[in-house]
C-alpha cells in the first residue's frame, strides 16, 4: 500500500503554489517598496514605522483589539452556559439543540448580517421593543451593534467547542469528585471548569481570530465611517492600491494574533501545571 | 430547586434560539414585505422576489455562486480524498509538514489568505474573474476535505487493506472495493463542508474577483449601501437553498437505513 | 513431509531497531506451528513478512522452492487471519467471504458452493445475510476463518486470532482451530503470547524473544526440557535455583547434592535448575529433601498453590519504643500537637527536607473540639552529618510548639553476601495510640521505621516482602517491642491437593527425573 504516499505528491505541488507562495508575496511585499522601475524592490521597514508612527492607525489597532477582546469574552460568558446547559440535556434534545444551533452558522454571514442592519435601525424592530420602555436609542452605527454581529457571528464556534469537551469529559470523575465529598459547585469549579478549559481555549482561537480581522461587519453595522484593521487592509488593497503597505498591516495583525493565542494557551497551560503541583 | 433550575436553562436556551434566529426570520418575513420600508411590513407581496428575478446582475450572482460551489465541491472532494489517503500512508515527517501547511489557509484570517491570492494572480498577470474565483474556491475547500477524511482513515482497523490484500485484491482494488466505502461518511461530510464554504465565502472571493464575476456575498455586500429589499428576497432564497440541502444530507441516511431494515426483515 | 516454507537469516529493521536478529526456521507442509513469544518479541512481523506486509531488511524467505520476497501478497498462495479480524464492515457475511474468489472472477455459481461449503465447515450455515457487525466475537473469528480458506490457500496465517475473546470460547475456538486444520490438511502458523494456546494446539512451537528464536520443538519438548531460564518461565510455571553441575548426573543447590538424569556439563559449570511446582511434593519435614515453612496459599480451582520458604532473605530487627506521651495543648488557641523522636542514618542528612522530617516525627497540630487539622507553619533545626542527638521543633501559626529530637546513628543496616542486598531500617518512637489507630499498620511500620532494601550489584530497590512484630496491635502498651523486616528468600511453588496452612513446617520431596538442567543465560 505504500505505492499510495505517491498520491501526495499533486497536493504538495498545489499547495506549494497556492499557499506557500502567496504567503511569501506578503512577506515580500511587508519588507519591500517598490522602486522606480517595476521589477526593482528595495528592502525596507519604512511599512512599518510609518503605521507605528501615525497615532491613527495605533487608534484603529486598539479599537480592533478592544472590540476583539470584548467579543470574546463576552462569547465566552454567553456561550459557556449555553454548552452547559446542552451537554446536561436528554441525549435527544441534545442532538436537536446542537442542530439547532449549528444551522445558522451554515447560512451566510453576509446574508444573516444584512439582516442585523434592518432590526437594529432607529425604527426597527429592537428599538420599536425597547420605545415600549421609553428606552428608544441609536442602535446601529455603534460600537454595540459592531460587538452584536460579531458575538452573533462567531458564538457558535465557541457554544461546540465547549460542548465537544464537556461531554467529552469522563462522567465517573464527576461521580468520582462527588463520592470523595465534593458538592455540586465544588464539582463543576474543581472538575469540570478545568477539565473544559481546552475548549474553551479553542473557542477562544475561533472567535478572537475572525473578530480581530473582520471586516465587513464593521462595514456594515458600524457605518462606512467605523473603521477596523480589517478595513485598512481592504481599503490599502482595494482603494489605495498600496500593496507594500497593506502587507505589513496584515503582518502586523497576524503577529498580533499569534502572540494572543500564545499567551492563552500558556495561560491554560500554567493553570494546569499549577493544579498538578496542589496534588503532590 | 431543581425545578426552577431547569426552568431556569430552558428560558436561558430559548432566549439564546430567538437571538440566533431572529435576523433569519425577520430576513424571511420582509422578503415578502409589500413596502420598500426594512422596519415596517406593510402587507404581503411578492414583488422582491419579481424583482430579483429581473435583475440580471443578482440572477447572474446565484449562477455564479452555484457552479463555483458545485465545481469547487466537485474537485476539492476529490483532490482531497486521494491526498488525505496517500498522507495516510506517508512517512510522520512529510504527514507533519502536508498538515502543518493544509491548516494554513484555516488558521490564517481569511482576509490575509485573499490578499495573498489577489497578489499571487496579479504576478502571474491572470486576469481577475471566473477561473481565479475557482482556483481560490478549490484552495481553501481542499484542507476541510482533507481534514474530514482522515480521521475516518485513522480509526480504519490497519488490516482491512491488508486483508484486501491477501485476499487477492490489488492494491487498486483494495482501495475502490474497501478503503473508499469505509470513509465514504468522512467523505460526505468533507463534500458538503466544501460546498457551503464555498457557497458562502466572502472575504477570499472579495480580493480574487473581478470583471464583474461577483457571489452572492459579493453583491449583498455591495449592495448594502443602498435599501434594497430584493436583497431579501435572495437571502431567503439562500436560506431555502441551505436548508434543503441540509435536510437532504440528514435525511438521506436515515431513509436508506430504513429501506435496508425493510428489505432485510422482508 | 515436504519443506514448504523457509526462512534464511532474516533481518528487519525498523528506524534502527532491530526487531528480528536473524531468524532461521524451517516449516513443513501440513504442520500446526506456532510463533510463541511476548508482546515484542518479533512474532508478527515474522508472519507479516511472509504475508507480504512487510519486507525483510536482509534474508530470503522461500516458498514451495521460490523466493517470494518481491511478490505482493495478493500474488501469494497464503492467506491470513488477521487480530481483531479485520472483517469488511460495509459487506455481509457472504460477501466477505466471496470478497477473495470475486476478486479473481470466478463464476457465480462456484462462488456460492464454496462460500456455502465454509460457512457449513465454521458452522455458521444460516448466517450468509447477516451484517458482520452484528455478530458476536466467536462467530467474527468463524467468518475471517471461512474467508481465508475459502481461497485454498497452501498455508493459513493467524495472528492472535483468539486473543480479542473469552476464556470458555478460546478454549472452544482452540478444539475447533485444531479440527479445522486436521480437516482441510495444510500448514497452519500461529502467533500467540498465549502458552497454553500454544501448547494444546501446535505440532511445533517456536519460542521467540527480543527478535531471536529460543527453542523450536514439540509442546512435550519445549515443556520438559526448557533450553534456559526464558523458555522455563514463560513455559508453565517453575521454580528456577542457582546450582553447581558437580559432575554427569550430581547436582548442588541449597548447598546440598542431589542425584539427577542430566549430564555433558563441564565440571562445576554454574547452572539453573528447573522443577515445576507438579514435581514437588510436601512431606513431614524429616522426610524432605529440603525443609521450609509454608509462606502462601492460593486456591487454584483444581490445586492450590502453596508457596515454601526454605531459606530466609536478608532481614534486619529493630527496636520499636512505645511510649505514653501526651499530645502538647495550647489552651488559648485550642490546639493539640504532638510528635516524636526519630532516628536518622547519616546518609539520610544530605537530603533531608522539611517534609521528611515532618513525616519521620509524625508531626501534627489539630483542633481538639472539631478533629481539624491545622498546618504546621515553621520548622526549625540544626543538623550536622555526624552521630549525634538534634532538636527539632515545630511550630504552628497560633505559637503551639513541640521539640523532639533526631538521633543520628550509622549502625543500622545488614549486608547479605550471599544474596548480594543490603537491608536498612531504624529504631522508632510511637506511642501506643498511633498503632491502634493505623489502618496499614505493615506499611505504617516500614514508613516509621524508614525500612528499605537495595540489590548491592544494581543499586536497584529490592521488596520487603516480611515484616514480622511480636506485639498485639490492639492491645499494645508501654514498652519496648522487635520489629523484623526481611526480603525474599528462597522459595518454591509447589502445586498440591491437600491445604496446608501459612506457618506450617514441612519438608519437599523430589525425584532425580523432577530435576532439568539448563544453561546458565
């Protein structure tokens, strides 16, 4: 059967063009500007300094990471009970909740985004609700409505990866836990909190990552004016044409992704260890 | 206690359901809304629909959209498989590398891998449109395909090949007549994984596009900017696509099971 | 008989680890043969190599007089029975087994013969419809037989076929296997970690470990004449003892000679002396060839397996002192705390911790009214590494303190030459409320007395396995008490019908034939 590794061999070759290549271009392009004629590069970090140095590209990257943070955790906060609440359910409605839950992420953002723009108007439907308490704001065009789409965008990701490792849990350690003494908070903060924390880590990767490039939710629940790092970059490649330029920015957001999940799983990992050291 | 505990969750996930379905609902009811307001139905009517189904450019997006997803699924289905096979049976540190980049294009934001693309096409001077649309469509449904299949091939028992073998199979055979039926499931799933990825993409078809090839998402996107509640009428059209498909996935397996349990216990 | 398959020097190499060493085995047609070793020992790959899974780093396996190391196994007249089965889940019952003769395109109506013809050799006639999932282990392992044999091949390859089922159907399937094979006339090669598989079934055994063949022989062979100390172990239970070959039929051990069937040794070549425990009998202790006393007793179902020391391990006695201390009361901050003195082995100072000492004075603080206990928040001491007598004291966050003191003294372990160990333990403190109050008490006493024992040429730990006291723990008071802890010594399994009882003195009778003689490695 080894004669089958040969059916690799395509593959790589595809891959080898259609993403390492395109990858090294990004790379290119971040360190390069271009010269006076087309096919002269001059390697440089001027790309850089010049987004580090301008106080509104820095604005636009806190505001990024501001409304990334606070989309996830306001994910984690809703979502985590959620997940609870469907691994404890009958295995029937289990299936039936998890369904119900996965079927709009099969649907297009764009499509249930859209959506959004209509019900969050001045006089939509959410604001006809909340006139009936006097309460009738401006709804769309804000920082809420930007944090609404993508918490609903994204929670689902976070609601099956916590669910996954909650009923993929043991459930003799619970008994195990109750039967040495523990009660039912005691169970869930020492057993199942901790052992569903890959999970919620892995939810974290998958709600943090798409939050922090976004860019058409900003776009458009929070008006042509709000103004993402995703939008930047659409904007540099789209409309600027400054390719050298766009390039380091998706650099720079992409590093600054990959520190946050790097701090988080040592996070995870710190607090496992650390557990482990309490029991010796 | 326990009582209102579970009443407790039971509110708790119905809220979480209407805020999940909400904007599909309100998509759908003011599709069919007779004013052009997007905040008050003003009676039934179908003229959105009327109006879709005149405009060129929309009827020409759901075109597009659909024979990209259908190609698209049709090719990553099988790149994916023959790969996901032969890294199966390839040595840890190539299995390693194959893998590491395949999550690429999943782990990255999408907006990097398109302007990757989009500058990737550009170099090599191809013009923007249909075929980079597909070749960026086949790139990134490949991994997904690839990575629904093989945990199917890492729980195959080792010896089904081995025992094709010994049986007289050839090693064709033995991968048509066992390997491939085992993983049909991981197969399916990674078909209609690719399908809906591709049906929906926006971000990756945004930056490779061009010359007036535009998806749906494309046009919704653009479309935005102005009311417009033909946009409606599509979207509720897309959720009746997505749902039939589902439906069918789902309900196909059951129904043959329950043709098999007939003509077995007949 | 003719030679059917042989195998020439085979090497495999997997990543650098030599899993076979050069194996070389003759198999002949219409042989029951079996690859018997522990998991690793290379008995799979073996068979995987002559299914054609596998190719050999270096050697030549030849089959019917050809080498066959290049031909796929789909090319090969031998089919296997693979672990766990390997049956096609997505095919039923008669489409497995036809799987092979459609392959080769024979016509439909023979392939319906033959497959009836299998299912009704396996007994499984009314099960051609069935779903393979649906079947129980037993009747899987049928069905992977019939879809091997349906093909007629020269040789039937079976990897642990048995090992995924029960105890009654193994012993079933094991009667059927032999049946089967005395039915269809060719050669079977069986892999098992099994003995007893191996030893009721085969016509010839092959006994492997690390990639090496042991023994090759008949299961009455390979089970009365074990080449060495491996083959003897895995091979039935046995008693294995050091002895001395005096001269053709002399044997020492136990520093006593014995009579013995065995010869062709040199003159007091080091030899392992075999006798399995069926060989032994127990006699009044005047009778005995050799004398011990009765360590053990298994009921076995048929036997019991009654386990004789006749010489005893390296063992060490020390001194328990039991004293009446009260525990120290701090009123105000209604505390209780108590500890005691210990003994310390100079060697123990280098790496003393706090928690050591805690552990060895058995220190401990807790509430009197609730039984809660508090921590001990401060030691403190001054220890240096020579004989000598230290204080300690701890002390809790509410001011309750206790001293005690650590007695540094190097005169406390045994050295046993000829076992080549070293037993070390020391004399204690306890007052006799800790030792109603133990749960365990033979490891509270190893704990208290820091017992333990090393093998003096690998400085590895060695078990103590006794531990002998002279006092009642229920009812124990003050005073001085022996406390013994010794190691394994010689013993001798011995299977017998009567019951004898654990103390009891008896004597072990044998006859020169009981005795086998193996090489020593």
């Amino acid at each position: 059967m080894k004669q089958f590794k040969n059916m690799t061999y395509p593959y790589i070759l595809w891959i080898s063009i259609m993403i390492v290549v395109p990858m090294f271009m990004i790379l290119m392009y971040a360190f390069t500007k271009h010269g006076n004629d087309v096919a002269t590069f001059w390697f440089t970090f001027e790309n850089f300094t010049r987004f580090f140095s301008d106080i509104i590209f820095i604005n636009v990257l806190k505001q990024s990471l501001y409304i990334a943070i606070i989309t996830t955790i306001l994910c984690i906060l809703l979502g985590y009970p959620a997940a609870y609440i469907i691994a404890n359910a009958k295995e029937k409605n289990k299936v039936f909740l998890i369904l119900l839950i996965t079927f709009p992420t099969w649907i297009n953002m764009l499509v249930r985004t859209y959506a959004w723009m209509g019900i969050l108007q001045d006089n939509g439907i959410l604001n006809n609700i909340l006139s009936l308490f006097g309460l009738q704001t401006k709804l769309l065009h804000t920082d809420f409505a930007v944090i609404l789409g993508m918490v609903y965008n994204f929670i689902p990701f976070m609601i099956l990866q916590i669910h996954t490792s909650l009923t993929k849990m043991d459930k003799s350690l619970l008994e195990a836990a109750s039967d040495l003494g523990a009660d039912k908070l005691q169970c869930f903060l020492k057993v199942t909190f901790p052992l569903s924390l890959p999970g919620v880590i892995s939810g974290i990767t998958l709600v943090f990552l798409p939050a922090m490039s976004s860019f058409f939710i900003p776009k458009l629940l929070g008006g042509g004016q709000y103004v993402l790092i995703g939008n930047v970059i659409e904007s540099q490649f789209l409309t600027a044409g400054n390719w050298n330029f766009g390039s380091a920015i998706s650099l720079i957001m992409a590093i600054i992704i990959m520190i946050s999940m790097y701090i988080t799983k040592k996070i995870e990992i710190r607090n496992s260890t650390g557990k482990g050291k309490i029991l010796h | 206690m326990k009582q209102s505990k579970k009443i407790g969750s039971k509110i708790y996930m119905a809220i979480m359901i209407i805020f999940f379905y909400l904007p599909i609902i309100y998509t759908i009811i003011f599709s069919f809304n007779s004013s052009r307001s997007l905040t008050k139905f003003g009676g039934f009517s179908l003229q959105w629909y009327q109006k879709m189904f005149h405009d060129s450019t929309m009827m020409q997006s759901i075109f597009y959209t659909i024979v990209i997803a259908l190609l698209a699924t049709l090719v990553s289905t099988i790149a994916g498989t023959i790969t996901a096979i032969g890294l199966s049976k390839s040595n840890r540190i190539l299995k390693g590398i194959v893998e590491q980049i395949n999550d690429l294009p999943i782990m990255n934001p999408e907006i990097v891998t398109g302007i990757g693309l989009l500058m990737f096409f550009s170099a090599l001077g191809v013009k923007k449109g249909f075929m980079t649309l597909l070749l960026a469509h086949i790139m990134f449904c490949i991994p997904y395909v690839i990575l629904s299949v093989t945990p199917k091939l890492r729980s195959l028992d080792p010896n089904l090949a081995d025992a094709a073998l010994d049986l007289g199979a050839t090693p064709w055979q033995a991968l048509v007549k066992v390997i491939v039926p085992q993983i049909m499931p991981g197969i399916v799933s990674g078909a209609l994984i690719a399908f809906t990825m591709s049906f929906d993409d926006f971000i990756i078809s945004y930056f490779v596009t061009g010359n007036g090839v535009n998806n749906i998402s494309i046009l919704v996107y653009t479309m935005s900017k102005r009311i417009n509640p033909s946009i409606n009428a599509l979207s509720s059209i897309i959720i009746v696509i997505i749902t039939v498909v589902l439906l069918l996935v789902n309900i196909i397996p059951i129904l043959k099971q329950k043709k098999e349990k007939t003509k077995y216990e007949a | 008989m003719k030679k059917l398959i042989q195998f020439k020097n085979i090497v495999k190499d997997f990543d650098g680890q030599l899993v076979l060493k050069g194996i070389n085995l003759d198999i002949y047609e219409n042989e029951f043969v079996t690859l018997l070793g522990p998991s690793g020992c290379g008995k799979t790959t073996l068979l995987r190599i002559l299914g054609g899974f596998l190719n050999q780093t270096e050697g030549q396996v030849i089959f019917d007089n050809t080498e066959i190391s290049h031909v796929p196994p789909y090319k090969r007249e031998i089919n296997t029975v693979f672990q766990k089965y390997a049956l096609f889940p997505h095919m039923n019952v008669y489409d497995n087994i036809a799987f092979g003769l459609k392959i080769k395109k024979e016509p439909k109506d023979i392939i319906e013969q033959k497959v009836q013809r299998m299912l009704k050799l396996v007994n499984l006639e009314d099960y051609a419809k069935r779903n393979v999932t649906e079947l129980s282990g037993g009747q899987q392992q049928r069905i992977a037989i019939a879809r091997a044999l349906v093909n007629e091949p020269m040789v039937l390859l079976l990897d642990e076929p048995l090992g995924a089922l029960d105890l009654k159907l193994r012993k079933e399937m094991q009667h059927e296997l032999k049946k089967i094979q005395q039915e269809v006339g060719i050669t079977f090669i069986y892999v098992t970690h099994d003995q007893e598989e191996a030893l009721t079934m085969s016509d010839k055994i092959v006994v492997m470990k690390d990639g090496e063949i042991q023994q090759i022989g008949s299961p009455t062979d390979i089970y009365n004449e074990p080449i060495n100390e491996f083959v003897a172990k895995f091979i039935g239970e046995s008693n294995i003892i050091d002895g001395v070959m005096l001269d053709d039929y002399r044997v020492m051990f136990e520093d006593k000679i014995f009579d013995c069937v065995d010869f062709g040794f040199d003159k007091n070549e080091k030899i392992d002396v075999v006798i399995r425990p069926e060989d032994l009998d127990i006699v009044p202790r005047k009778d005995g060839k050799l004398k011990g006393i009765v360590r053990s007793v298994l009921f076995k179902g048929v036997h019991y397996e009654t386990i004789i020391e006749t010489k005893v391990g390296t063992s060490i006695t020390v001194q328990m002192k039991v004293s009446d201390e009260k525990p120290v009361i701090n009123t105000e901050a209604n505390e209780k705390m108590s500890a005691n003195d210990f003994y310390l082995d100079v060697s123990d100072i280098e790496e003393l911790t706090e928690a050591t000492i805690v552990a060895r004075a058995d220190a401990q603080a807790w509430n009197p009214d609730t039984e809660e206990w508090i921590s001990i928040q401060k030691i403190s001491y001054d220890i240096k590494p020579e004989n000598g007598t230290y204080p300690v004291t701890f002390s809790t966050a509410a001011g309750t303190s206790v001293t005690v003191n650590m007695i540094v003294k190097d005169e406390n372990r045994v050295i046993n030459k000829e076992y080549q160990e070293k037993i070390f333990a020391v004399n204690f403190f306890k007052t006799a409320d800790e030792i109603k109050e133990s749960i365990a008490l033979e490891t509270d006493l190893k704990t208290w007395a820091n017992a333990s024992a090393w093998s003096l040429d690998e400085d590895t730990p060695v078990e103590i396995t006794s531990i002998h006291y002279d006092f009642d723990p229920e009812n124990i008071t003050v005073g001085t008490y022996n406390v013994t802890f010794a190691t394994e010594g010689h013993e001798y399994m011995v299977d017998t019908t009567d019951k004898y009882e654990v103390g009891d003195e008896v004597g072990l009778m044998f006859q020169p034939q009981d005795i086998h003689i193996m090489k020593k490695g």
